[in-house]
C-alpha cells in the first residue's frame, strides 16, 4: 500500500533523514519507533505533504507523494493525525468529527463513536474543555471520517495516562482489519511494538532496524540499545 525507498527530506537546507526505506501493506499496523530528534515526525510530515521530499521516492498504492499538496494525498485516502491532536478547540466534538468527512461528504459518525463509545456522550462538549484521552480520541476519529486507506498518527500517547494509553491504542488492530491501515509514533515502545505486525527503528534519520514487531520487542539487547527499555 505505501512504499517508500531511498526518502531524504528535511527543512531548507537542514537535513533531517537520510535514504529511509519503509513499508505498510493492507490491514496492518506497523509502527514507527525511536528516540526523540530521531526523525520520526518529519517522516510522517513529508509522507502528508507538509514539507517537500528532496530525494528518493515514496508511492502510495502506485501514485508518487512526492510533488502533491497536502490536499491531494488527503484525496489519495492518507490521512494524519498530528502530534499534538490539533482540534479545533472551540467546536463541539461533533463540529470537529463532521469537519473531519467534509471532503467524502460524510457525515455519519456512527461507525467512529463505536470505535471509542465514549465519545457518544460528548458530542456536544466543546473539544477543548476535553481531557487529553478524550481530545486525542477525537483526533483519530476525525481522521477516520475522512475513510482513509492509511491513518498516520503521531505520538499517540503523549502526555496521556497508560489506562488512556491502552484503551486508545487497542482499538488500532480493529482499524486495521475494518480497511484502514495504521502507521503509528509513539513514545511507548511496549505498547506500540505489542499491536504492531512490523516496526521500524529510526536513529539519526536513518533506519537502523526493522522487523517483526514481536520479534524486536523480545530481543534484549534490540530493547537495551535502541529503544531504551
């Protein structure tokens, strides 16, 4: 589904990755994990569109990403959840749901509010009087909206409780298997690698490992070294 080989990018002339290689197929999660300044975030910036690609290529069922607006590869069916969420704060959490589906012209959030149930009794809060679980469940769900072939989401456990954690990161593999793959930042290694079908280690803008998630997740010395667990 999403190819990428040989990806350099960075800001102007300051260069942030080097020749990544990456790849997520159909119906999976694959995770994206790493120390902080890795890299990781502008990946998911230069797959989005938001800064350019300088070298190498990346293609999204068969159509380059490289040269499109951020517009465009939204139409190509990628969507990204930003670190941070990004709502805007003063809509109700349906206002910001239904601003997610604008472009499919979809405006059913049924199928988002049984993926995170507690959203059903929130649809008229204001997003920004929301906890931080609860404005980053939003965040997911707003990209969902949009029916993505691949969701993008960035350090989804920032600053969040690991009870949040764990109830938000959990419902990934259902995204996954209902036609929505997952490519996942997240600080929580454990967490990330425990759902994932494959990761990829990021350091200095350089992929230094990759594999089965399970398989990276039990080798001690891959835990001791590399993701400082």
């Amino acid at each position: 589904m999403l190819e990428v080989a040989g990806l350099s990018a960075g800001y102007g002339r300051v260069q942030v990755l080097w020749e990544v290689d990456l790849s997520v197929g159909q119906h999976q999660v694959v995770a994206l994990v790493g120390p902080n300044g890795a890299g990781k975030s502008t990946l998911l910036r230069a797959l989005s569109g938001m800064i350019p690609i300088s070298a190498g290529h990346a293609a999204f069922r068969g159509q380059e990403l490289g040269g499109r607006s951020i517009e465009q590869i939204v139409d190509l069916g990628i969507a990204h959840v930003p670190e941070g969420r990004r709502l805007f704060p003063g809509l109700s959490v349906r206002d910001n749901l239904r601003l997610g589906g604008w472009r499919v012209n979809n405006r059913d959030i049924s199928r988002v509010v049984e993926l995170f149930p507690v959203l059903g009794d929130r649809l008229d809060q204001i997003a920004g009087s929301m906890s931080g679980g609860e404005q980053q469940m939003v965040a997911i769900a707003r990209g969902l909206m949009g029916r993505p072939d691949l969701i993008m989401i960035d350090e989804l456990s920032l600053g969040l409780a690991p009870m949040i954690v764990d109830e938000i990161i959990e419902r990934l593999p259902e995204i996954a298997a209902s036609g929505t793959s997952v490519l996942l930042v997240d600080q929580d290694v454990d967490a990330a690698l425990s759902i994932a079908e494959r990761a990829y280690v990021l350091e200095t803008g350089h992929v230094a490992l990759s594999g089965k998630a399970s398989e990276l997740l039990a080798d001690q010395r891959v835990r001791e070294s590399y993701l400082g667990i």
